[in-house]
C-alpha cells in the first residue's frame, strides 16, 4: 500500500520549491549514421547532466531510439553512454518514465529492469500543481493515419512480436533498422504545421469536449510549438533532437518550450 500511494504522489502532485518537470522526445538515436548518432548522444548526456541540478521528474516521449527491438536476452548494440546516464540519474533518485513511439514500440521490459523506469504502451495523463497533462507520442491519434492505425495493431500484437523473436538477432535488429531508415529523415523541414487541420490538434478538440486538459504534451511531429486551444488549454509539440534540441519544461506554474544550446 505505501508502494501505491507513493506513485499516486507523482502522478497527482505539487511540485518542490524550485523543482521542474522536464519533457523531451523524438532522438532518433542510430540515424542517420554512426558519428552523428555518437554526437546527438553526447549532447543529450550533457543536457541530462545540465538539468539533473533541478529536475523532479522526466518524461521521454518517444522515438528514443530510430529502431528497437527487444529479445528475451538481446537489446540493439550502442547507446552505452546514454543508457548509462539514464542509470545514474535513477540511481539518484529522480523519476523517470518513457512512453514508446513508432519507432520504439517494441520494448518489453529492459527499461523497467535495468534503468527503473517505466514504459508506457500508450497515452498518460498526470496532474502537477494543479495542472492535468495528456502526454503521449502522438502517432496514431486523431482522424486519418488508417493504414498506420492497422499496422500498428499488427505491430503490438503479442503473436508478431514472437514470431519476429524467432528471427535471430542479427538478422532481427538489422531488418529493423533497415524498415525505420524507410520513413523520413528528419533532417531537413518536415511539412508545415497546419493549424487545425494537425490530426493531433483536432484530437485535443475532441478530448476536450469531454475532459479538462490544461497541456497537450505530443512528439511524433517534429515541430517544435505551442498552439492555443479552447479553455485555455496548450497544444505543446516537442520538436526533436536532430534540428532542434528541443524539450519543455514546467516549472510549477508555466510550461515553455526550451531549446538546449550548451553543445
């Protein structure tokens, strides 16, 4: 009972004197080659070790990795460095939770086992001083998207996720890679923000029409922005970290997008 009632505290909570709760999806981390992934890695490192000084809880919104695939005893080779400041950081004590996106659907315990961080399947909401947060990746939200919508179905299903375990690793990783090096770059402008036409703003509309949500946390977009919605509810965007370096922050009163400079 007292396990229950101390996560019931971080997901309904006021927030420390001078603490925040920081945002940040869409790394990537694998594309678009060795050297460039090795550079985003260590500025997100360096980022992590930045607000460690007054981070209270972090939220990584998915698209961590370009590709991931988790066997009963195999994870995708690389990321040491920023893995293992995720440890540290869990190890000190701060709180941290991953929700997966399109191209990290496929986690299966490895993140709860060694880092101590949760992995969510799926959108989260949480109330910080006040304040209800609808956090999610984004993908698959909203009208349209039908083709994804079936095939992230298929994707999530306990039955193609054995049989693809079947596949040895070598041969498992790599075709994952090679199917997420398909989609978009990332590395140049994606398609304009398009107002109230974005599948995920139109999904904010209707969620408000049944619930008060005072921020809408996404990813998946690649474009970092804050959009105004009714009822004083914030469209919020993460961007990524191959443009941007982007990420939000709450500090107890506001939420603002934030872009990391330091490297």
């Amino acid at each position: 009972m007292p396990e229950r009632s101390n996560l019931q505290l971080r997901f309904n909570m006021q927030l420390p004197l001078n603490k925040k709760i920081y945002f940040a999806s869409d790394f990537h981390l694998g594309i678009p080659d060795k050297a460039t992934s090795m550079a985003r890695e260590k500025r997100l490192c360096a980022w992590l070790d930045e607000i460690r000084k007054d981070a209270e809880q972090l939220y990584l919104v998915g698209d961590i990795f370009d590709a991931w695939f988790e066997y009963k005893n195999v994870v995708p080779k690389g990321f040491t460095r920023f893995l293992g400041k995720l440890a540290e950081l869990t190890d000190e004590g701060l709180h941290i939770e991953a929700i997966t996106g399109n191209h990290d659907l496929w986690m299966r315990g490895y993140f709860e086992e060694e880092l101590n961080i949760p992995v969510h399947h799926h959108s989260i909401e949480r109330t910080f001083n006040g304040k209800r947060f609808f956090i999610a990746h984004g993908d698959g939200l909203g009208p349209g998207d039908h083709g994804y919508k079936l095939l992230k179905k298929v994707l999530r299903s306990s039955v193609s996720q054995w049989l693809y375990r079947r596949i040895h690793p070598d041969t498992g990783v790599g075709m994952a890679s090679w199917f997420s090096r398909l989609g978009p770059k990332h590395d140049s402008e994606e398609d304009p923000f398009l107002g109230e036409k974005e599948w995920l703003v139109q999904f904010a509309h209707d969620k408000l029409k049944t619930d008060r949500i005072d921020y809408f946390i996404f990813g998946h977009r690649h474009i970092a922005i804050e959009y105004p919605l009714p009822q004083n509810s914030i469209y919020v965007n993460l961007g990524d970290w191959i443009k941007y370096n982007s990420y939000a922050v709450f500090d107890g009163v506001d939420l603002k997008l934030q872009f990391y400079t330091a490297i």
